[in-house]
C-alpha cells in the first residue's frame, strides 16, 4: 500500500514539503483523479506551480508490487531533480 512514507522516501524533504502543501492547497491543486483496478492505482492531478504556469502530475502505482511503477510532472524541477518533485 503506498503511505506517506514511500511517497517520502522518493523525494527530499523540501520536495515532499511543497508537495504536500500544494495538495492541502485548493488554489494551487485544480485537479484530482485516482482510478483504482485491481492491480494498480493510476493518479492523475492539475497544480498551479509557484508561478501562474499549471503543470500536469501523474504517477501509476502498482499494488501487486507494492511499487510505484511510473511518475510524471511536466513541471522544470521534474527534469532535474534526482527523485520526485513536488
């Protein structure tokens, strides 16, 4: 099951952080989806960046084994950041 903890452990603190205050943020995260299957969870979600940019956020976890098979953020720091971005 994927926790807060394995969300943590792929990111730093600072990442994890703005992370976690754009998704308890209404004007910054615009949108929302999980799609459940029986064998993964797909995420998909809209956030407002620090500046007026919207960046699409997506991840599939695969609960079979219990792993996070692939994430996306169109976002600047996605691309050079070693880990998740926010």
């Amino acid at each position: 099951m994927i926790t807060r903890a394995s969300i943590r452990s792929l990111c730093n603190s600072a990442s994890y952080t703005r992370g976690l205050e754009i998704y308890r943020n209404e004007d910054k995260l615009l949108e929302f989806q999980v799609e459940n299957t029986e064998k993964e969870a797909l995420v998909k979600a809209t956030v407002k960046g620090s500046g007026s940019k919207c960046y699409r956020v997506k991840l599939k976890y695969d609960k079979e084994k219990d792993f996070l098979d692939s994430i996306y953020c169109e976002c600047p720091a996605f691309h050079t950041y070693t880990g998740l971005c926010k």
